[in-house]
C-alpha cells in the first residue's frame, strides 16, 4: 500500500511539471512564434499546434484539484481554513509581485494600488486569476462533492457530448456565418464548461476510476485531441485568410481554449499509464519539481522578465540566430529551473524555521 501512494503522488507531481511547463510557455513570446513564421508554411502550423496544446496547463491544474479534493468527506471547518489560507497566499502574492515590479520595472508600490489591485485582480501579474478562480473552486467544494457522489460514465459521456456540441456551434458561427449572427448565448449550459466545475468533475472521474486507462480510450482521447486540435488550426488559418493572409489587427487566440479538455485529459491518461514505470529513483526529483509549481506558478512572470534572462534569449534568437520557437522552448525551461530554485530555497527555509519553532516549544515544555 506504502508504494502504491508514492506512485500515486509521483503521477500528480508529473502532472503538475507538465502543467507548470505549460503554463510559463504561454506567457513568453513562444506562444505567439507562430506569427513570426510565413502564414499558411508548415513551421506557421507547427508553431500554431504548439500554441494550442499549451492551453492544457491550467485545465491540468483543475483536474489534480478536483481527483485530490472532490468526494473527501472533509468538514466545513477544513474548507474555510483552506479558503481562508488560500486567501492570506493570495494577499501575500500580490505584495511579493508589486515589491518585485518595483525592483524589475521601477513601479513603485502605494497602499493604494495593493487594495485595488487585491480587489480588482486585474492589471498586475496575469496569472493571478488562477488564484481567484481556485478560491471559487473551494467555495464551490460542498456541492462538486454531492454532484460527483452520483456521476458515473454515462454522466460522463453526457457532460462531454454538451461540451462539444457547444464548441462546435460556436467554430461554425464563425466558419459559415462569418458572425453575421449569433447564437442566444442562454440556449447552453454554459456553466458545465467553467473551469471550477467541468475539469474538477473530470480530473475527480479519471482518478477514480482506473479503468479508463486502457489502451483503447487513450489512444481514443489522443486520436480525438488532435482530431480537434487539426480543426482548430484550420480555423484560426482561415481567420488569417479572411484577413488577407496576415494575422496582424485579430483575436488570433479566439478559439485557443476550445476542445482544450480533450488534450488535457490525454495527457492526464498518458500520465496514469506510465506512472507504473516511472523508476523509482526519478521520485524525489519529480517530487522537488512538481512541489514547486503552485510557488513557480505565482513567480515565473517575474523571473522570465529578469534583464539577464532576456539578454539570455536575445542571445539565442539574434545572436545565435536560433529558431524563434526552440529559442522560447530553451528559455521557458531556463526560467522554469530558476523559478523552482528559488521556490525550493524559499520551502527549506520556511521548514527549517519551522522545524526550529518546533524544538524550542518543546524544550519549554519539557
């Protein structure tokens, strides 16, 4: 049983490397390299392809949350003290970023700005809806946990056919109407494809029924993802078209989250196949890196933007004169090693003071 919960927890940390991965690629100049390629070359869709799939990291997220929470049996008074540690991390995060825009940009931080800025969560660090989104989630807990308790395959096959059926309606508004005409937004279910409800239930599904895993519904949901994923590249390409072969003046990221849960659940299963044969000596790295993500996830927009790291990617792309695609990849790992570094430092301290407060309290007693 012991060695069966370390696989366990290798395979969500894996998940979470992925995801964080992910995550900082979509928040460099990488996920925007296919503009810089020739409309319509095989490196415009390559790059294009790279962009979409990279919209997996944060439903990823989601599904760890709802396989890890969902269906606990935990009381109210553990999800408050969660929402309100949730909450205090958030406070906290936002402080930290308006200390380091001050010493990154010269953006000198007001008593002011910090409320607005924790109110309003808007126009201070990207990433941090996650965190507003994650507090809803929580609040939301009590009745995922009855919705779940009662969801089984055919509750699954439902959820996922309204899901497409709503994002195919939508691709073809714009394909054959061109929006001329709009749907009545009131005629789906729009909140069974919110990111607190949909990839939750789903992550909590996968988790909990293994028997998903087979060969044959792994291959179906990759087989389906890049299906959907094909189709997504079509149409942004004939957004391009429309547009006289050019990508410049458009919401070229319109359609990048449609279909996104059918890559993410692939790799989701991918990851539950392999997590028997993941060596065992690999555990406590992944364990470090995977640890790291939520602290990587609230500090990577700073880092990325450290002048060195830029000098760093203007070397590799001008200098060098690599790829624009490989150059980001390189920097998206670069800044990702260097946000885990600091976090993994940040983590021994607070645990080594920790394990101090510990002994000193109970020398007193003793």
């Amino acid at each position: 049983m012991a060695v069966q919960r370390k696989e366990k927890t290798v395979y969500y940390e894996l998940l979470r490397i992925i995801a964080i991965l992910c995550v900082v690629f979509n928040h460099t100049a990488g996920f925007y390299s296919f503009t810089y390629a020739d409309f319509g070359s095989w490196a415009w869709f390559v790059r294009l392809l790279v962009s979409l799939f990279s919209k997996i990291g944060v439903p990823v997220f989601f599904m760890i949350s709802g396989a890890l929470l969902l269906n606990r049996d935990r009381s109210l008074s553990w999800l408050l003290s969660r929402v309100v540690h949730t909450g205090l991390q958030l406070a906290a995060i936002t402080a930290l970023i308006m200390v380091g825009k001050y010493f990154v940009y010269g953006v000198r931080p007001t008593l002011k700005s910090y409320i607005i800025f924790l109110y309003t969560g808007t126009k201070l660090s990207s990433q941090l809806w996650f965190m507003y989104a994650y507090l809803a989630f929580l609040l939301s807990i009590p009745l995922l946990d009855r919705f779940v308790k009662n969801f089984d395959r055919v509750g699954m096959r439902y959820l996922i056919f309204c899901y497409v059926i709503s994002q195919i309606a939508l691709i073809a508004q714009y394909v054959f109407l061109n929006d001329k005409y709009s749907f009545n937004s009131r005629l789906f279910p729009t909140w069974m494809a919110t990111d607190i409800f949909l990839y939750p239930v789903i992550g909590w599904y996968l988790a909990k029924h293994p028997e998903e895993t087979t060969r044959r519904r792994v291959a179906v949901w990759t087989i389906s993802a890049g299906l959907f994923i094909a189709l997504l590249c079509g149409t942004v390409y004939l957004m391009g078209y429309r547009n006289g072969g050019s990508m410049e003046d458009l919401n070229y990221q319109r359609f990048h989250n449609y279909f996104v849960l059918f890559p993410s659940v692939a790799v989701f299963l991918i990851v539950q196949k392999l997590d028997a044969h993941i060596p065992p000596k690999l555990y406590p790295v992944i364990r470090v890196l995977g640890g790291a993500s939520f602290g990587v996830y609230m500090i990577h927009i700073l880092v990325k933007d450290l002048p060195f790291m830029k000098r760093g990617l203007d070397y590799l792309s001008n200098s060098l004169g690599m790829d624009h695609l490989l150059s980001n990849i390189l920097y998206v790992v670069a800044a990702w090693l260097l946000s885990t570094f600091f976090v993994v430092i940040y983590q021994t301290i607070v645990r080594l003071l920790s394990e101090c407060i510990r002994k000193i309290r109970n020398q007193k007693l003793s």
